[in-house]
C-alpha cells in the first residue's frame, strides 16, 4: 500500500474499475472484505453494484462492507476501505 499511496495524488471510486482487464495481487483480509470467490488469472471487472454501502464487483466475486478509495498506479489498483482492509489488482 505505501507504494501506492506514496505516489498517488487523488483517489477515485470503484467505477473506474469497469472494464478493466486485472488479476489479483493480495489483500489485507477482515471481516469487511470478500474475496472468497475471486478467480485465479486474469478476469474481467463487468459490474460494479452499490447496494446501500456495500460494493460488489462482478455479481460476488468481491464483495466490500463499505465503498473503497480506490488509487492506481503503475498498473497496479489499490482498494483500500476504512477499516483497514486493503485489495491489490496487477492491471493487464
């Protein structure tokens, strides 16, 4: 994350991720954060669903308790949710 962060001006939100080609890198795990069904390799984001404050990416594959800030850098995306749990995706 610091690398990131470090070199990172402004965040956005989730829906730049919309049709990104991206595979997991790490993440930081709590109970906030799913990722129980991410796929391995390379996958598409298709969706990004809000329901209240919860996110959820690709119909369930990620699913967040409270919308992330999100910071891309160097073909690698950060989802970082307040607190504390952190999400990488390398960007293909």
């Amino acid at each position: 994350m610091a690398t990131v962060e470090a070199h990172q001006d402004r965040s956005t939100g989730v829906e730049i991720l919309l049709g990104r080609l991206v595979r997991y890198q790490k993440h930081k795990p709590g109970r906030h954060l799913s990722v129980d069904r991410m796929p391995q390799g390379t996958f598409r984001i298709e969706s990004v669903t809000q329901f209240g404050e919860r996110i959820i990416l690709n119909d369930g594959i990620v699913v967040m308790e409270n919308a992330p800030t999100v910071m891309e850098r160097g073909g690698r995306i950060a989802l970082l949710l307040a607190t504390g749990e952190e999400l990488f995706f390398f960007v293909e």
